[in-house]
C-alpha cells in the first residue's frame, strides 16, 4: 500500500444514513472518519458541558462564510492577567493538548468577543472565550456502562473485540446507552488519551445489531487515520459466514450491484440501476462452505463495505439470509409445507432468533508497527447450533 495522502470523503466511502431502525448502524463495515474530516491531529476531544461553559448550539459566520456552531462558552474573571488564549483553554478543557488547541484556533475555530483568534491572542478580564466547530453539538454525551466486552486482542494504539448478536454498536435513534460503544468507554475509563465523545478515536468499522463477529477499535486518532485508510483502500482482510436460503448450482462466484436506499421501504437497502445516482457500486465474492439441500452455509469476502451490502446482495440473487427478517428470510423460502417441516424450521428460528451471519475474520497491517494481524473469530453458539441442527436432518 502507499503512503501517499488520500483525500477521502468525511465518512470514507459511504456517510451512514440516519434511519429510525438501528438495523442501519450497519450490517456490514465500512470505514468511519468521525463527525469532522480529520486525518490527523486537527480536533479537540471533548467531553460534555462542564462548569462554565453555556450550551448555546447557534450557528456563526465564520471568516469565509462557512457555518459554525459553538460547542464551549467561557467568560475571563475580572481580575484575569493577560494569557494566551491556547494556555487559558487547556486549564479550562483539561482533557487535550496545547497543539490541538493550537491547531483549532489556527482553523479559525477559537472566537473571541466573536472574532477569530490566534493561539498567541492575550486573553483580558471579561473576554468571552468560545470554541466554535463546523458541526453541531451532540445531543448526548457517551456514558460509560459496564458492559461485558469479549476482546481479542488490545494493545496500546488498538484493541478488537468479538461483538455478540443483539449489541448495537453505536448510540443513535432509539438507543442512547448500552451499546458497545458505551462499553468501550468503560473498558478504556482510565486511558487519559481516550475520549468516547472525540470523533477522531474509537469505532473504525460497524457491524449491525443482529450480526455478531469481530471489529477493530482505535485508541489514538493516529491509529484511527491509517486504519480508516486501509479500508478506504480496501486492503483490508473480511470474511463472513452465512446461513442462506436455498441450494446453489456453482460452488463460488461474485455479485455486483449498486446499493443504496430502498424507495419502496426507507427501512431496507437495495439494488438499485447503475444510473440512480444514489446508489453505491458493491462487490461481493462468496464460496460455498456446506450444503443442507434447502439452505446453505456461504462465506462472503467484501470487496466494498455498503449498508446490509450481504444481505441485500444475497437477496439479489435468491438467497435470503435465513431468518433475516427485515429482507423476509424469516419465512419459509425452500422446502416442503408439511407440519413437521413447519415445526422443524420454527425450532430453528428459535435457535437463533437473528439473520444467521457472522463476521468471523478480519486482517489489517497494525498502524504503528506495520506488523499484519489476522484475527479468527469462531461461530458463536447459535448459529453452531442452527447447523448442528441441519446436519442433523440430512
């Protein structure tokens, strides 16, 4: 891979879309800048209001007329002695450093009496202080909750973790805690470097609620950069088990299609023709792992990483996910109509009571080191008994 600079859109190569089904904190990964386009030590972590600062959240006109919106507020005592802004903010804000203070004010991100400042400004009695970004405040701030976290591997720049099915990943509409992102704040409370609420740290990747399997984290936003620049570039290593409906004629092939927001059901993602401008070129190879007649365990190696990118290419083809039920793999889509059939695939939505996939490996070239690290994460309980089951039937 080269190190040449990228210059990648804010979120990599797909924004995640705001839905109110949290199903699309999303199945299959795709690389997250954070919040503002940072590709390196440009933004300040910030934690929630604290003593001092308002909560105002209006937009301003910034120097080249872009919008920004003021995040932290405060007013220099009467009897302050003349300080540089950057040294007056880090007593205020404690939890970041002098250069990215530094930084902010050289974006024209520090505001003072409503100018932008240097880092070098003197701040004077009863100077208003402000900290302005170019996005809007979070209406939430990430509490840490102590959360189980299965972890594989953690080192000091980097940790992965075996999500199970049934966790959502990030806080978003309808889920404002207990998410693995709120578990991660806890796991890493006492890293003085790791701010849950700073963009440029923590998720690189997503997986859906209802997918379990692995996912790297960054520690650092240095670690957070080259890792999302891997899977920009794709030369990070994903592979995917499935449990699909329906036998297949070859043993392995590849699926192509634009993906993008359903327009008969903003709920799903579809494929959409190649000249709807919304829609997203996606590549999906898969291999035949074990055939049960009526369903068939696959594996999927992504080329791209869109929204539900398996299970709308599955579906494509006519191999819904087994038991997903949003794309209707919770219906009887193969086999007979007799009441112990019936029964039997009723036992085995039971069994694992969730699309049967699985984000069993992932391979990417540690950022600091260069060193490869493979990860494997076995198939968790459910969907071995949902195989155990099938094989028992054959």
């Amino acid at each position: 891979m080269t190190n040449a600079p990228l210059n990648p859109p804010v979120w990599g190569e797909e924004p995640p879309e705001v839905f109110e089904d949290d199903l699309f904190l999303d199945d299959e990964a795709f690389p997250i800048i954070g919040e503002t386009e940072v590709w390196g030590d440009s933004s300040l972590p910030l934690k929630g209001e604290s003593e001092g600062w308002g909560d105002s959240s209006l937009p301003h006109m910034g120097e080249s007329e872009r919008a920004l919106y003021e995040h932290r507020r405060v007013v220099a005592d009467r009897g302050q002695n003349p300080m540089r802004v950057d040294k007056f903010l880090m007593d205020h804000l404690g939890d970041t450093s002098r250069n990215r203070i530094q930084k902010a004010a050289e974006a024209g991100f520090i505001q003072v009496n409503g100018r932008p400042v240097k880092s070098n400004y003197k701040v004077k009695a009863n100077d208003v202080v402000t900290l302005m970004l170019d996005r809007p405040k979070r209406d939430w701030e990430i509490i840490p909750e102590d959360i189980p976290l299965d972890v594989v591997y953690e080192d000091d720049d980097l940790l992965v973790v075996n999500k199970p099915a049934g966790l959502v990943v990030h806080p978003g509409c309808g889920n404002f805690s207990g998410t693995l992102v709120n578990a991660l704040a806890w796991h890493l409370r006492d890293n003085k470097r790791f701010d849950p609420n700073d963009p440029t740290v923590g998720l690189v990747h997503r997986i859906d609620k209802d997918t379990s399997g692995l996912l790297v984290i960054a520690k650092t936003p240095e670690a957070k950069t080259d890792l999302c620049r891997q899977f920009f570039v794709h030369s990070t290593r994903r592979l995917y088990n499935a449990l699909v409906w329906g036998p297949f004629a070859e043993d392995e092939g590849t699926i192509r299609g634009n993906i993008g927001r359903n327009p008969k059901d903003r709920l799903q993602m579809a494929i959409l023709p190649d000249d709807n401008p919304t829609g997203k070129p996606a590549v999906t190879h898969y291999r035949v792992l074990e055939r049960f007649g009526h369903v068939t365990l696959v594996e999927c190696r992504l080329e791209t990483g869109r929204t539900h990118q398996i299970r709308v290419h599955m579906k494509s083809i006519g191999h819904t996910l087994f038991n997903d039920e949003r794309y209707g793999g919770q219906e009887i889509l193969r086999g007979d109509r007799t009441s112990s059939y019936k029964a039997f695939i009723h036992n085995c939505f039971e069994l694992c009571p969730r699309q049967a996939l699985h984000a069993r490996t992932l391979g990417f070239r540690h950022p600091r080191t260069g060193e490869e690290l493979d990860f494997t994460s076995e198939l968790p309980q459910d969907m071995t008994a949902l195989l155990e089951k099938w094989r028992r039937l054959k």
